[in-house]
C-alpha cells in the first residue's frame, strides 16, 4: 500500500506530499489539480514499466509539464499586491515523483537533457533512491542512482556500484533489478507493476465492451472494459460471483447480469425489471454500462496493491453515487483503493464509508492540500 505519494514540479503541484490510507478520495473544484495528480502517479508506475519518458512526450514533453509560474512566489504576490512576475530561475528544472510504501519508499528526479541530437527534447533520469522506512534521509537509502552509475547498499552498511552507464532514458527500476544483488529493486519494480488504473472505461455507442468478443479468463478487466464479458465470468468462477450479483441488485433492484456465449464469442446481458427479454450490452445506457464496468474492475479476483480510480461516477445518476461508494469502500478490504472525483456527493458517500478525503485547492495557481502537518518528505540529491 501506498502511505505517501510526493510529487514536485508537474504542472501545478509545485510540490505536493500526500498522506494516502486503505481509501483515500482526492477531489476538489474543477482545476484545482486532481486529474494532474492522477497522471503524476500514472508516471509514476509508468517508471517500472520503463515508459515515463514516453508518457511524458506524449504530454508535449518536460518543457509542457513543467510548473508555469513563477520559481518563487512572494507573500506580496500571495496576498495580490503585486502582480504574479517571473523571477530568474536559480535552481535546476527538475519533475520529481516518489512514494512511501509500508516497507520502501521509491523516488525518481527528471531533468532537461544535456545532451544534443534528435532526443534533444527527451527528459533524463538525473537521480532516483530506494529506501527503507517513511522518508529517504542519509541513513535509510539502499539504492541510489546518480547520472548513469547506480550503487546498493549492503547488509553491512557498505556501498557497492551495481551499474555503471546506465542510459539517462532508463530507470534503475527496469535496468538495476538483478534478484541476488538487489532484490528489493526486483520486488518494488513487480508491485508498482501491479497497480492498476481506471480513468477511460468506455461506455460511448462503440465502446467496445458493448459487443461481443473473444473470451480467456480475465481477472483484472483491460483499462478501456473491452474484455467485460470475459472478466464477468471470471469472477463468476473464480472470484466473489455473489458479491457481484449483490452489487448490480444495490444499485438496479431486480436486475441480473448473465454472461452468454455463442459461437466462441462473449456477450454480456441484463435482465431488468419489466422488461421481457434481457437487453444486450449495445442496448444500456451509458451510466449503466459503466456501473458494470466499475462494479467488474472494483470486484476483480486478483485485487491489485493499489487501484486507482479516475473520475468513476461520470455519466452516471446520482442515485449510483451511493451504490459505489459502497462498491469502491467493499474493494478496498481487498486493496488499496485512491479515488479522484469532482464529485462531491460521491467524495462525501466515500468519507462516509470511512475514506480519507484530500480536497485540494489553488492558491495563486499552485495546488495546495491544505493540510497542518503533511509527512515528512527527502528528495534524491542528483
Ligand atoms: N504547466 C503548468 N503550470 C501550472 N499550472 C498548470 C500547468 N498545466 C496545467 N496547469 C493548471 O492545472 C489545471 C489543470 O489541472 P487538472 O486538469 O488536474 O484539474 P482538475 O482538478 O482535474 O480539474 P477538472 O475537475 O476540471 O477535471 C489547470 O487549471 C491549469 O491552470
Ligand atoms: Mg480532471
């Protein structure tokens, strides 16, 4: 589970240390900064994947996400005395992205390059750690990259280099995983792999968990819900089927979802009340489908350490809000659930099944959390 997600430098979390428990909602007004705060930890598990630099260009690049005010903001431009002005930039341009799990802390440093050519524009890992504990400090570290040479601690307190040249474009976390020198590197890299995200379930007339497919046991339903009907029936036979059925009856009395199977294909189908044929998945409506989907990822029988849920109660009725929060509360005694929402009857339904609550706000451009004693935080020294 992640206790502290940190981020500095991404658009406007100029720099931003989060407390995060079992089910945490993050919301706020619109550009108060939750959706930035979603993809910054996106990155951040796109680094054990060995795709953040691609993330990042596909953003527009470092340039793009770096904060756009200025590098320090006085109280007189706090308080609108005078006008928010630049001032000349003194510290290096740095992204930075880290987490506290309950036995090691992960954090990664992204830089301008130096170098020229083609990739003049790709960002380059200056610095990354691994430690134990709550927050990296001179003690607790026991991996260290700086530039391209990457040193692991030993049992014994001594360093020792792992890696030497290791490429600016790549991770220690995908490249410094060898399991008998540094096998807790191999370890946080498989978890971060694990966590999940949902932000684009698709409900729209051809999405494509609308029609029928190809089915292979599912049990974590694909980002974009295409293999519904499949992970429908997984978790028929190998997951908490009842959980399910009881889910879809909390939130539409007297329905059942049947998965059907002909010609190889899956299809998913709903029996509603008066109706006298079960409709097909390209007849729901959009808020239904999507609760399907929700209620389908949330109730997966291989629960990730951590899921991250985006915006979920979009399109749906506010009658919905209330059968979700139950659902999303249920998922989190299976794992670590972060919810980001706008919603504020959906992030109150969740305080009220004991969730944290973050509400961020802006203060001159800047997220804030607003919180009187955030955890303690060290960034990797490049
Ligand atoms: N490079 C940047 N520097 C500073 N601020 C930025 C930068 N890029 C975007 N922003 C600010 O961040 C805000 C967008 O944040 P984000 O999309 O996370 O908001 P949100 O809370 O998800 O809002 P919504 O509820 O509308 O989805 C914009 O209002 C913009 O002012
Ligand atoms: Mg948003």
């Amino acid at each position: 589970m992640i206790l502290t997600l940190a981020v500095s430098g991404y658009r406007s979390l100029r720099e931003i240390v989060l407390p995060l428990d079992r089910l945490t909602v993050i919301t706020g007004a619109n550009g108060t900064g939750k959706s930035s705060l979603y993809r910054a930890l996106r990155l951040l598990a796109d680094v054990a994947q060995g795709r953040t630099i691609g993330a990042l260009a596909a953003e527009g690049g470092l340039e793009s996400t770096l904060w756009a005010g200025p590098e320090t903001i006085s109280r007189a431009m706090r308080s609108g005395q005078v006008p928010v002005q630049g001032t000349v930039r003194r510290d290096r341009v740095a992204l930075r992205l880290g987490f506290a799990g309950e036995d090691y802390g992960y954090a990664v440093d992204l830089g301008l390059p130096v170098s020229g050519g083609a990739f003049a524009q790709d960002p380059e890992i200056k610095a990354e750690a691994v430690w134990v504990g709550e927050s990296l400090n001179r003690h607790n570290s026991i991996a260290e990259r700086a530039g391209g040479l990457v040193r692991v601690r030993s049992g014994r307190g001594e360093w020792r280099p792992l890696v030497t040249g290791l490429a600016a474009f790549d991770s220690m976390m995908t490249h410094a995983t060898d399991p008998s020198q540094a096998p807790e590197l191999l370890a946080l890299r498989e978890r971060m792999r694990g966590w999940r995200f949902y932000d684009h379930l698709r409900t729209d007339r051809d999405a494509p968990a609308r029609r029928p497919r190809v089915g292979t046991r599912t049990p974590a339903l694909a980002g974009d819900g295409a293999d519904l009907a499949a992970a429908i029936q997984t978790i028929r036979e190998i997951g908490d089927g009842a959980a399910f059925d009881a889910a879809i009856e909390d939130a539409f009395p007297g329905a059942r979802v049947a998965v059907v199977q002909s010609g190889g294909l899956f299809a998913v189908t709903m029996h509603q009340h008066g109706l006298l044929r079960p409709l097909v998945a390209a007849e729901l409506s959009d808020g239904t489908l999507r609760f399907l989907l929700l209620a389908t990822a949330l109730l997966t029988p291989r629960p990730p350490e951590v899921m991250v849920l985006n915006e979920p109660e979009t399109s749906l009725h506010p009658d919905l809000i209330a059968p979700l929060a139950r659902l999303i509360a249920r998922a989190s005694g299976a794992g670590q659930i972060v919810t980001v929402s706008h919603s504020a009857a959906l992030a109150q339904a969740l305080a009220g099944q004991g969730a944290r609550t973050h509400e961020l706000r802006k203060e001159v451009g800047e997220t804030v959390a607003g919180m009187d004693d955030p955890p303690s935080w060290g960034w990797p020294k490049r």
